[in-house]
C-alpha cells in the first residue's frame, strides 16, 4: 500500500512539468485562437465570433470547448463567461471564468 502510494506522487511528480508545458501551450493556443476569432480586432469577442473562438479551442482540445462544440450550449457558454453582461467577451473575462 505505501509502496503505490509513494509510486503514485513519484508519478504525480514527473507528470507536473509535463502538465505545466501543455497549460502554457494551451494558453498560447487559446490566446492566438482569440485573435484569430475576433474579425473585427477589437479585443473584445461578439456571440458570433466567441462561436468560432470555440470552434477552433476544440479543434486544438482547450478546457471545455469540445464539450461546449458536442452539446451546441455556445450561448449558455458565452452567458456564464460574459461577466458585464454587456455581449462581449473579453480576455479578462475569459480569464476570470477559468476560475469558476
């Protein structure tokens, strides 16, 4: 028993980098996959352009963007990440809802 356990942090341990490497890689994605959605270069996403943002988040496995793709709830989404409630998105609101 202690053995496994001493084997699972070992592993837990090794794999932190690994896991840190793919959350910055991810972030970079998602970062780029932004710039890419927002047409208008505004800084802000539209319903219409949060859509696309994430389209291309599950094309590249981000967080829930698959999930999100799978079930059609891009409005639910945009809702729950749209803090202000003023229908756009921001980077800081997309930042602030990776918390939640």
């Amino acid at each position: 028993m202690r053995l496994s356990i001493l084997v699972s942090i070992s592993t837990l341990a090794m794999a932190a980098p690994a896991l840190a490497l793919n959350a910055a890689a991810d972030s970079k994605a998602a970062q780029e996959n932004f710039s890419q959605a927002d047409g208008d270069k505004d800084g802000q996403l539209t319903k219409s352009e949060f859509r696309k943002f994430i389209d291309a988040n599950a094309a590249d496995d981000i967080g829930r963007a698959s999930m999100i793709k799978r079930f059609g709830t891009y409005d639910t989404a945009f809702g729950r990440v749209d803090a202000n409630k003023d229908g756009l998105v921001t980077p800081k609101e997309l930042a602030a809802s990776q918390g939640k």
